[in-house]
C-alpha cells in the first residue's frame, strides 16, 4: 500500500489517508511468518514506513494519528481484539470522509447558484476520497441541480489527473468537460468563460494558506485579477492547525522523469535540468471561501479555522 | 512549404514569413508541367494557399506583402528575371530576421544587466528564426556576457516547444536550462527564484497588445504579481501597426488532438471536449518593455511603436 500512495497509484489527499488506515490493520493482521514479530512491532513499522511516502497532504498524517490512538487504547489486548478494533477505525475514517464529501457538496453548491461555467484543476473526485469527492463533488451537485453547464478541467501536468480522471468522472454524470491545457485557464478567465474556480487542497494552516496541486496558486492570482471567486474545498481534516501559515508545509519534489518522460517517451533532452514541485502554496488572502464538511469558511480564516478545528476535534473524538 | 507551415514542422514566427518567401519563389520556378499556368498565376495561387495556413503571426502576411511588392515591380518581364527578384526579396528577408534577431540580442541583453535568473516560454531560438533568436537570443547573449546563470523553460504545453527546443538550445550553449511544467511558473515566482520573464511574439498591435503562445497571458499576470520585469522580445516587421488593439488579433485554434494524444498515445478519454487556443493576448499594461530590432520600446507603446513603424516601414522600402 505504501509503494501504491508512493507511486501515486493512490492519490488524492482524503483517499491516502483512508489506504494508509487499511494498510495498518493489514500490517498487524499479517502474522503468519513468525520472524514477522509482535503486532505491536509491526503497527509501528507500518506507520513510519507510511509516513514516508508522501509529506505533502496532511490526511495521511491525521488518519496515521487516529490509528494511532486507537492502538494505544487497545494495544496490551489480544490480537483479535486489536485487528477487531483498528479494522473499526480505519472503517470510521473512511465513513468520515464519505460523510464529509456529501456534506462539501451539499454546503458548496450554493456558492455556484446562478453559475453556468467553472473551471477546476487536478482531479478532487471520487477515486481521490472515499466518498463523491471534495471539490468536483460541489461541481457535480450544482450541476445536478440543473444550473451549472460546463466544466473547464485543467490537464494538470504533469501526471494529468485532470485528462485522465476529471473530465471521465464529468463525463460519467453527464456534465460537458472541457478539457485545457493548464496555461490555458488565463485566457478562458479573460474571456469570461468561467465564472467560478474550484480546487480541492493537500494541507491547510491556520490561516488559511493552502498547500495544492502544483499550478493551483498560479490560477488563484488569476482568478483574483479577473474578479473571479476561488474555492478550495476539504473536510476538516486536512486542515493542520499546528502550522501558523504556508510556509511551513512541507512541498514534495517529485522524480524529473515525471516530466521528461510521458507513458515512456522521453519528452525532453536527456540530462537536462528538472525542477517537479508537486504542490505549491496559495496565500489565504487568494482564497475567497473554503468549503469543509463543517460549513463554508469565510475570511478572516484563521478565526473560521479556530472555531471549525475545535468542533473537528471534537468530532473526531467522537467517533473514535 | 504550407503544409509543414500547417502542421508546425516550420513554426516560430519569423521562421514561417522566411520559409513562406522561399515557398513563393518555389512556385514560380516549379513550371516543368505545362498545365502549372503562367508564372503569375502560380505565384497568386501560392500566395493565397499560404495565407490560410497559420492566422496569428502577422509576420507570415508581411513576408507574403514584401514578395507580392516586389512580384509587382516585375511581372511583365521574363520568367528568369521575375525569378532572381523574388529569389532576391526571400534571401533579403531572411537577412533582415538574422539581422533583427542580432540587434534584439543587442538591444536586450541590457535589460538583464545584474539578473541571474530568468523565465520564458515556448521556443524563440534559431529553429524559430533565420537568426539567433529573439527572446532566446537576449538570453543567450546575456549568459554569454556572464552574469544570467539560469533559464526556467516553461514545457508550453501541448506540444512542448520548452521542453524539446528550448531546454536543447540553451544546453547547446551551455546554459543551464531548468525545465518546469507550465503551472510551475508561478510557485517559481512566489519563491523570488527568477528575476525576469521573457517571450517572444507573433503579433503586436498598435497599442502593444501583444498575441503569442498560450500562457503567455498567465506569466504575465504572475509577473506583474510579484514585481518581475516582462518583456517581449520581437523584430518590428511583427508588430501590425492596422490593429489598434489585441482583441483584432484572429487566435488560432488547433485540433483536440494536440491536446488528447502526445506522439500517438491517448491521454484524455474519447470523445472529451476541448478548448485548443494556440495564443493569447497579453495586455501592454502587463509589459514592461519591448524589444525590437530597432530599440527597446517603452510604455506608452503606442507613441513608440508609432515612431518605430515611420522607421520599421521606411527600412523594408529600402531593402526591395
């Protein structure tokens, strides 16, 4: 599982950490070699072996946390027990995040009352969460309601989870994608093609700046400059309260063959310099509203997150 | 000729006006078949089969104006003669690009007096041009005095003129080429790691609205953000003194294609729209300077492209 969410194979900020969940109750309820050592030894060495994957998206991190805790209340029990009870949690996360997908779509469509087109980056859909997605699920929603037409949809280089995965799943319900070329979204903006953007995020601070797929920062200062409103939605969870602003979110550097190479072809000189940021970092004062599971977050965000990360908390406490 | 135009295997504007004033000399020579017609109507014929080929790039339709002046001077005389002149006025306008493309490197390198690092765009080398280069000449030039250590290259999505010609140029010259998916550009801004954006252009209007790759727009918008200088980097015969402003500029749009398959590989699902411009239009308030053969023109554009033009118009007369 671990290699999966490496290699991208599981992505999508909500869907890794609920694989990273599963993947802990696999790690104790393997046990048939006995050089495989207590389930105690191999909880721990599952969790930081998952937590080496990916650095950017903070899910990951709260869903190894929940696990986490979870194990410590039950760990001197017997084994049964403990796989009964970290298959239990990691089933919570998932209906957390399934739950807090329709929650996203249901605070979120309003926003695009009376809207006809948006445009969106990545993919923020259903094979990137447990549930229906974070933003896209917004999209999907509005559209069913019958206002929202067309979906401009980023190809989202380098790995073009927007080609491959966005505009499938518009496809599916029916909404017409259309599919762009990222450094194409300006000149839809200017053209007042789209009147909304949509993204989802990887990891929120306090105050509201937000980690994203890579180019998310570029089409927000766009957006801003068109008088556009900008949208991230997430659940609650992917906000990390322990860090003050952006600055301090850890940003992957991805292999430079993800660019110099498409499907195997080589695209680009050999030996030439790559610099793959996977993520970059959109400042709060961007970001016209973030849409979570707890409600629509409004500036100033650090207050809205102050308040929607304490009934978070307790939320999660409840569940566990 | 035309068809290569079309399919972009002659591409970068300057380039296309040079290879479009051969093709015409090619159609006039090319009369082995007695059924080819008379001199004049092959010429007329070539000269409207190559005017459908690209829209965009004004320089295409000043080469065609230059041969068609010159065609005029001398169609009444005899076959040889009308074929040295226009043999004549292609060679001379592949002068002038080399030659224009010299005095941008001139003109240019300047303005990036004290920077170590710079960003651009698509392809504006000597695969573009007759020459050097325009905004890659600048660069080159600039690195060669010494001090520009680092070019970010844009891949210029869909069909990657950053990562295949760019990145290869600057390697030739020893430059360190970084290259960097087009979304990357503004977290490259945000992180102050260039000092400067340069591009090139295939059309200017009067007011300095400048028409050139897709995503052009977006950089400078990112630039303006953050407080980078941008600059365009063209000879004069590519501003089009008729259109008083970029929203006249006719923009291209190419086949899905080029977006949904890379080298024959699909990469989007059948049937998916798509929105294929070729360029945009960046506004002359995002721009800093424009670099000409003639001088850096400064705002306001249209006063200095106004004396440009009195001297750009008086230079092309004085070569036919």
């Amino acid at each position: 599982v671990a290699e999966s969410i490496r290699r991208l194979e599981i992505r999508g900020a909500p869907a890794i950490g609920v694989a990273a969940a599963y993947a802990l109750v696999l790690a104790v309820q393997d046990h048939a070699s006995p050089d495989a050592g207590t389930p105690e030894r191999r909880f721990r060495e599952a969790v930081s072996h998952l937590a080496t994957t990916r650095p950017t998206a903070v899910n990951l991190f709260t869903a190894l946390k929940r696990m986490q805790t979870c194990f410590e209340a039950i760990r001197t029990t017997d084994p049964l027990r403990i796989h009964e009870s970290l298959l239990g949690e990691a089933r919570a996360i998932e209906r957390d995040d399934r739950e807090a997908c329709a929650a996203i779509a249901r605070y979120g469509a309003p926003l695009l009352k009376g809207v006809s087109a948006v445009l969106t980056h990545c993919h923020t859909g259903s094979l990137a969460t447990a549930g229906g997605g974070t933003a896209l699920n917004i999209i999907i929603e509005a559209a069913t309601r019958g206002r929202l037409k067309r979906v401009y949809v980023d190809e989202t280089r380098p790995l073009l989870q927007g080609a491959r995965l966005t505009t499938w799943e518009l496809m599916q319900h029916g909404i017409d994608a259309v599919l762009i070329t990222d450094s194409s979204a300006g000149f839809v903006m200017q053209q007042r093609n789209t009147e909304a953007v949509l993204v989802g995020a990887d990891r929120i601070a306090a105050n509201g700046d937000t980690a994203n797929k890579i180019g998310t920062y570029g089409l927000a200062v766009l957006a801003e400059k068109h008088g556009i409103p900008f949208y991230v939605a997430a659940p609650v969870s992917t906000i990390d309260p322990e860090l003050a602003s952006g600055g301090e979110i850890p940003i992957e550097l991805r292999a430079p063959e993800e660019i110099t190479h498409l499907r195997g072809v080589q695209i680009a000189p050999s030996g030439v310099s790559v610099y793959a940021p996977a993520f970059d970092v959109t400042p709060h004062g961007l970001i016209t509203a973030i849409v979570t599971d707890k409600g629509v977050l409004y500036p100033p965000f650090d207050e809205a997150i102050r308040t929607v990360s304490k009934a978070g908390a307790a939320n999660v406490e409840r569940t566990v």
